[in-house]
C-alpha cells in the first residue's frame, strides 16, 4: 500500500514538472540565448606603424566596420619595421586583453614564421596589408589574409614610367627611396618595379634606404636633389610627401618628377595639384573593412573569403575617380581610434 502511494505521488510530480517545463521552455531558451548573443566579439589589431596616412585609412575602415558588427576592437601600432619585440609584447598584450581574433599588420614577413604561437597560444590571427610566412606548424592559426602583392604595386609605377620612356627615346635615370631595405613591402614592390623596366630607357642610378619617417625621408629627398642626377624620384608614400615640399624649395619642380608606389593624403593632394605624377592605390579603407569582415565571419562561423585581395588601381591627375578614392583614403577629418566599444 505505501509503495504504490509512493509511485502515485511521483507519478504526480513527473506530470506536473513535464508540464511546467513545457511551459516555461520558451522562457529558458531565451533566455540562454539571450546570454548567448550578449558575448561581443573582442578583436585586437596591430599595425606596423601609424607614420604616414595609410595606416590611418586602414584604421578608418577596421572602425567603421567593427562599429557595423556591433564589436569591441583595440588597436595598437609598433611604432616602426625595427620594433620586432615591442610588436612580440603587443602579441601578448592582444591575448592577455581577451582578443578572440587578431589582426597582424606584422613588421617582418618572417618574423613569426617558427613561433607565432609563443605568442598568441590559439587565437586565430588575419593577417592584414604585409605578407605572414608560417611554417607547418603555425600555418593553422592564420585563418585569413587580406592584401595585395606589393611586386604588383611596384610594377605599376615601373609601368608608367616605361610607357613615358619606351626604348629609345633618350635615357632617363630615377632615385629609389622605398623605405626601409628589407622590411614592409619594400623588397617586392623594388622587384616588381625592376621588372616593369626592362627593355625601356628608365634607370635607376640611385637608392637609399630608411624607414619611413619624415626627417629621415626628407634628408634622403635632400641627398636625391643635391646629386642633380636623377629626372624622377620613385618612393614611398612618406618619401613623396617629403619631397614634395623639397623639391619645391629647390625650384625643381619642373626637373624632378615623383612617382609614389602607394597612396596617402598628402600624394592625393599633390596628384590633384599635378605635384605628384602617379600613385598605385591597393584600397586601404576596403582592406581594413574586409579584414574586420573575416574576422567576424570566422568567429561567428559564417562563410567568408580567407583570401581577399583588392584590385589596385593606378591613379594620376587625370584618373582621380572619387569611389576608388572613398575605399582608399580615411576623412581628411579622421584622426586614429584606437578602441570601440559594442552598444548594449
């Protein structure tokens, strides 16, 4: 008798907890979803500097883009292509912040090529502007990259001026100044620019290297000047800038042409004032937009291109079309940010 009493009253309990489970379910779930949705992705980025604007329009684009995602993002810049172990620190500072994805600007191709794992333990890392080169080991935490190949880069401006200066229509000579010898996209962009050279009457009679600071740029433009030997100066963004302004003081400006094989503020300014001759834009503003886009893509395990590559686009006064100009160059306003934070 008291058995049966027992499984009548269990009997009972099961009954109405099934049934309050049956109407409270709903409740449950949203709210374990609720507490599921609320978890805003962290993304933690690294440029190799913020020297001159290009890193800036890559930032403008990383921000407007984390702020559409609704993520927090942190950025932080290693101050030059020397910086190797601040850049190591940053790493540690990215995975000790939270990050659930970083990005890598990084300031050496191979500097991470045996141990980026020391520093960043799993976190998936994006490889942003510069190329990363992994060994086996490594090659699972890169989950994407977003860049063009710099030899392109350097292979349009070596274009341009071997269509002003075919062979046989009188030797012309050009200084280098690209930036630091072996860092950044330095090295390709020299190859692509020397192979878009041959079979023309264009020479390079004179390189000097630095990094890609101002003072040190414009000392190299002063150098390029007071040698008299070149009719154009090929450089980087900073370099141009410099140069610019220099040439200017010289009055030379109708004896040296400059040539930029990227693009910032000042080389669009002085392509709209025919200062500047030519510039190859790989889109930075877009760049920085597609890698956040990956990222996002990657953590909340949606499809997504692990390889995006934008198409460059050769400008000179007279091809200065405005869209390629909005996916490549921030607000002439903009100044770095370097955190957002997700809206509740």
């Amino acid at each position: 008798m008291l058995i049966n009493t027992f499984f009548l009253y269990a009997h009972s309990f099961v009954k109405r907890l099934t049934l309050c489970a049956f109407i409270l379910g709903p409740v449950f779930t949203t709210i374990a979803v609720a507490e599921e949705s609320s978890h805003k992705e962290r993304i933690c980025a690294i440029y190799p500097h913020l020297k001159d604007s290009y890193w800036l329009s890559v930032n403008y684009g990383m921000v407007t883009e984390a702020k559409k995602h609704n993520v927090s993002l942190r950025v932080l810049e290693s101050g030059g292509y020397p910086n190797k172990a601040r850049q190591e620190k940053q790493l540690a500072t990215c995975v000790e912040w939270g990050a659930d994805a970083i990005i890598l600007g990084t300031v050496d191709p191979d500097a991470y090529q045996h141990n980026l794992d020391h520093w960043v333990g799993e976190t998936p890392v994006f490889a942003l502007v510069n190329q990363l080169n992994l060994d086996e080991k490594q090659a699972h935490l890169l989950k994407g990259t977003v860049g063009v190949d710099w030899y392109w880069m350097g292979f349009e401006a070596g274009k341009y001026l071997a269509n002003k200066h075919p062979k046989g229509s009188g030797e012309t000579n050009v200084a280098l100044l690209l930036g630091p010898r072996t860092r950044g996209g330095t090295k390709p962009v020299a190859a692509g620019l020397y192979a878009a050279l041959k079979g023309s009457d264009v020479h390079i009679v004179e390189s000097y290297w630095a990094d890609n600071d101002k003072e040190l740029q414009r000392n190299l433009v002063q150098r390029v000047i007071d040698s008299g030997n070149a009719q154009y100066i090929v450089g980087s963004a900073v370099a141009i800038e410099a140069a610019i302004s220099e040439v200017r003081h010289a009055n030379k400006s109708n004896q040296l042409g400059l040539v930029s094989v990227y693009l910032s503020h000042g080389v669009y300014r002085g392509l709209l004032r025919k200062k500047v001759l030519f510039a190859a834009t790989d889109k930075m503003v877009l760049q920085g937009r597609l890698v956040v886009t990956q990222a996002m893509h990657y953590l909340r395990s949606q499809p997504y291109d692990k390889k995006a590559v934008p198409k460059i686009s050769p400008l000179t006064p007279n091809t200065l079309h405005t869209d390629t100009i909005e996916e490549s160059l921030s607000p002439s306003a903009y100044r770095p940010t370097f955190s957002v934070n997700p809206v509740d």
